[in-house]
C-alpha cells in the first residue's frame, strides 16, 4: 500500500493465528518475532520420567508441539515471502521515484544553469557595451586633449608677439614714449593670453585626469567581463554534462557553500555598480569635452578679437603718427624761411648799431656780449636794466635799435630752438612710425589662424 505521498509504505500487522493446523493459504502475511524454545518436559501421567530405562532418562514432545511448532514455521515461511515480495515492490517503486526525482533534479538544475547563463549574458553584454563605450569615449578625449596641447602651443607665438612689440615700443624716444591705447591693447593681449594659458593648462590636467578615471573603471568592467566569461564558459560546461557524458566523476567535498560566495542580489548589485560608476565617469567625460570644445571656440574667438583690437590701435596710432609728421615737416619749412628773414633782419640792425658815435659803441658792446649769455643765465638783471637806461640816456633811436636787435636775436635764437625741436619730433616720429609700421605690424602677420588657436592644426 502507499502512503497518501506516493510513497510506499508499511502493510498493516496481522493477527495472531490461533488453531492448531491452519490452512497456509489463508494465514495473512504478518512479522513474527524471533522466539526461542524450550524443551517441554513430559512430566504428566504419560511421561517416563522416573522409570528405570537401560541407564538414562529420555524427554520428548507432545504431538500437539509437534503440530504447533510445524504451523509456526509454515506461517514464518509464508511470512517471509510476503515480506520480500513487499520489498521488492517497494524497492521497486522507491527506485522509480528516485529515478524521477533525480531526472526532475536534473531538469531542474539545468533548466536553473541555462537561467543563470542567461543572467550571466546579459550582465556580461552590458559590461561589454560599457567598455566598448568606455574606450571610444577615451580616444574621443585623448583626442580633445591634443586639441589642448596644440592650442597651448599656438598661444607661444602670440604672446611672442605681444611681449616683442611691447619691448620694440620701449625703445620709442621721448615724448613718443607715453603710455598710449597700442601699450593698453598689447597689455590687455598679454594679460589674455597668460590667462589662457592657465585655463589650458588647468584643463589639460582635468582632461588626463579624466582618462585616467575611464581606463581604471574600463579596467575594472574588464575584470568584471573576464570573470562573466569565465563563469559562464564554465556554467555553459556544466549544462551540457548528461548521464552518458564521460568526464563525470565523484566530488562529495564540493556539496557546500564557500564562505566568500555571494548572493545573488550582490552579484547583481556588483555589476550594476560598476557599470553605473562607470556610466558615471563617461557622461563626466562627455561633459567635459562639451566644456573642452566651447573653452578652445571662445579662447580663439577672444584671441583673434584682441589681436584685431591691437592691430587698430597700431593702424590708428600710425595714422596719427604720420598725420603729426606731416604737420610738423609743414611747420619746419615755415620755421626754416622765417629763419632766413630773420637772419637778414638781424644783419639789418647790426648794421645800422654799427653806423652810431663810437660813445655809444661801449654800451652797445655791453649790451650785445651780455645777450649772449646761455639758457637761464639770460636774465634782464639790474645791470641790463641800468644799460639800457645809459643807452636810452644816449640816444633813444640806438637805444631802439638795440632793443630791437636784441628781440630779433632771441627771436632767432627761439626759432632756431624751435627748428632743432621740429627736426628732432619729426625724427622720434619717423622712428615711432618705423617701429610701430615695420617692426610690430609686420610681425604682426605671424598671428595664427583661429583653426591654429582652436587646436585643429
């Protein structure tokens, strides 16, 4: 009979047999004990106990015995039967729901592998898409990073020219060496590029540091995808050993759990972690060569618009430059013809001096080596005064005339002043217009081109 669970189980007892010569046939199938006899001696009003025999006394047993001992082994004999027939059945049926059950184990265990496979593809085709995005995502920045070093590079040749026109405009002469809008302009690009130059360089050190952060997490999603690989090569192995597979053998230490395995959800956590950090580390990545690409658009934007504010600076000082030359050359010619007419003039007085008494030769000789006196040292003093009045004293007219020839001489002397000051502007503008116009414009010309700037070439 079966219990209630499919599985065999245990027949009922049967009841004790109780007439003397019962039929084999019809005794139930019951578990005897094992029970040891004693010899029955025959003491009773039959028995020859006591009787002299031919030296020794004899027991036997009763017939009834005899009959009872006989129906116990038949009953022990069917009973044995019984009970091994019921074990085979038994054995037999236990032996097919092991076979099932080990079958449904088995089914179960591999349908359980192809599941994990599965799990373990999916993990490892994102892990595997992360590091393909990882990489492309690196060379993408190893790319705007060159971008970087080459406009760091192209802003040496600016700030060159920046800092050489500023040390050639040094060398102007006075008054042109006066702090003008060029000086402010070249200042403002110097200023410019050194600040460029810090962004670039502090932007260079993000962008290796960022590469840096994608390889390490790429390395760590390889890893990742390595072991993935390796288990499900080895999970792939499992599902396809069979009971006819020929490479299976005993390993009873292996039905445990290793201490340092996980769980499931921390598998699963493992790798999503890693591919959200690294998710993480490649939109930072992205981001930054967004920032990387409007950084180099606006540092050549802002270059080339300073290099043309300098450039128009230069234009309009040199125009003003020649304009001032120009006026200064027209003031010269003037100056110089009024030189010679006052020459002429100044000879005209001495002359008529000359054609006075000789009393008034004393005075006037006073009068004319004092105006020689330099610079400063031309003071009308007391002494010019009292001469003067002697001379007034003398003859008014002479005294006129040497008053007059007195202006005219330091009218000349102004004009020739006045020459030697036209002559020298008109030189320190020539030189300021030759180092504005043919030094620092024409290197000038060297200013890279905004794809230069922009870190394209």
């Amino acid at each position: 009979r079966a219990d209630p669970a499919g599985r065999p189980g245990a027949m009922a007892q049967p009841r004790v047999l109780l007439t003397k010569e019962p039929a084999p046939q019809s005794v139930p199938a019951s578990d005897l004990p094992m029970k040891v006899y004693e010899v029955a001696l025959n003491t009773g009003a039959d028995s020859s106990s006591g009787l002299a025999t031919a030296g020794f006394r004899t027991a036997k047993y009763l017939p009834a015995e005899w009959h009872l001992n006989n129906s116990e082994l038949y009953h022990k004999a069917f009973a044995g039967c019984q009970q091994a027939e019921r074990g085979r059945a038994e054995a037999k049926d236990l032996a097919e729901y092991a076979a099932a059950a080990a079958q449904r184990a088995q089914q179960d265990s591999t349908a359980a592998l192809g599941q994990r496979l599965q799990d373990i593809h999916f993990w490892k085709a994102e892990l595997q898409k992360e590091i393909e995005d990882l990489d492309a995502e690196t060379s993408l920045l190893a790319a705007q990073k060159l971008r970087l070093e080459r406009a760091l590079d192209a802003t040496e040749v600016p700030y060159a020219i920046a800092t050489d026109n500023l040390q050639c405009r040094e060398r102007r002469q006075a008054p042109d060496l006066v702090g003008d809008e060029v000086e402010r302009e070249l200042l403002k690009e110097v200023e410019l590029i050194r600040n460029i130059q810090e962004l670039l360089k502090r932007t260079l050190m993000q962008a290796s540091n960022q590469m840096r952060l994608n390889r390490d997490h790429k390395e760590v999603c390889e890893m990742d995808w390595s072991d993935k690989v390796e288990t499900y090569n080895i999970d792939d192995k499992c599902g396809r050993y069979r009971n006819e597979s020929t490479n299976i053998q005993f390993h009873p230490s292996s039905v445990k759990f290793e201490e340092s395995a996980s769980m499931p959800e921390t598998w699963a956590k493992f790798s999503q972690d890693n591919i959200y950090r690294a998710e993480r580390e490649k939109l930072a990545s992205i981001n930054l060569r967004a920032l990387i690409d409007n950084i180099l658009h606006d540092i050549s934007e802002d270059m080339r618009m300073q290099c043309a504010a300098v450039n128009e600076a230069f234009a309009k000082n040199c125009e003003e430059l020649n304009d001032a030359k120009h006026k200064l050359e027209h003031h010269l010619k003037k100056i110089l013809k009024e030189i010679g007419d006052q020459e002429a003039n100044i000879a005209a007085l001495k002359q008529a001096i000359k054609d006075k008494e000789a009393p008034m030769k004393v005075a006037q000789t006073r009068l004319y080596d004092r105006s020689f006196r330099p610079n400063v040292e031309l003071c009308r003093d007391e002494a010019q005064f009292r001469l003067i009045s002697e001379v007034e004293e003398l003859t008014e007219s002479i005294g006129s005339l040497k008053k007059k020839l007195l202006e005219s001489e330091q009218s000349l002397r102004n004009l020739e002043d006045t020459r030697m000051n036209l002559e020298k502007e008109i030189a320190v503008k020539a030189n300021s217009i030759f180092i504005d116009r043919q030094k620092c414009m024409a290197y000038r010309t060297r200013y890279p081109v905004v794809l230069k700037l922009a870190g394209y070439q």
